[in-house]
C-alpha cells in the first residue's frame, strides 16, 4: 500500500517583500489554475464550475488578506516566518465524495 508523504515546500524566515514574493507566486499560480479550469468547464459543458468559483473568490480573499498581514509587518518592521508544507494521503476512489479533475 501506498504511504503517507510529506513534503515541506517553504520553511523559513523572511523580509515583508520576500515573503510576498513567495507567497504571491504560489496563490497566483492556483488563480491561474481556477481560472483556467473554470473557463474549460464553461467552454466544454456550458456551465460554470461552482466549486472552481468558489475556490478562486476564497483564493482571492487570502491574497487580500496576505497583503494586509505583509503591509503590517513591513510597517511593524516585522519579518515573517513562514512554514508550509503538502501532505499527500492515498484513499481509495470509492471512498471519497468529490474529486477535483
């Protein structure tokens, strides 16, 4: 059977425009992924992907969100620590309600 991995994608600390740096790349790189997604679903089926719009307006809200902790601490004169890792589990396809294709 397969295991359980993790791997740690950041870990560390950094200035106000590094850690935007990072942490703007990675959100904008999943807008683009739900965009990009949402406009396939709408061009192949004719309908929009709610689960996609949803993911893309919570998406957005945490880069507003991002921006205003990063403006604070830059203006605190703060650097941000910051830790962030990708937990793969395996499940068996029957076992799970919705999957994201």
């Amino acid at each position: 059977m397969l295991e359980q991995k993790k791997f740690t994608l950041i870990d560390g600390t950094f200035t106000p425009v590094a850690a935007a740096e990072i942490l703007y790349a990675l959100i904008s790189s999943k807008i683009n992924f739900h965009g990009v997604k949402s406009l396939s679903i709408k061009e192949r089926f004719g309908e929009d992907a709610k689960h996609t719009i949803q993911r893309l307006e919570a998406l957005k809200a945490m880069r507003n969100e991002i921006e205003q902790l990063i403006t604070a601490s830059r203006d605190a004169g703060y650097v941000l620590e910051i830790k962030g890792n990708i937990d793969i589990v395996f499940k068996p396809e029957s076992e799970v309600d919705e999957i994201e294709n």
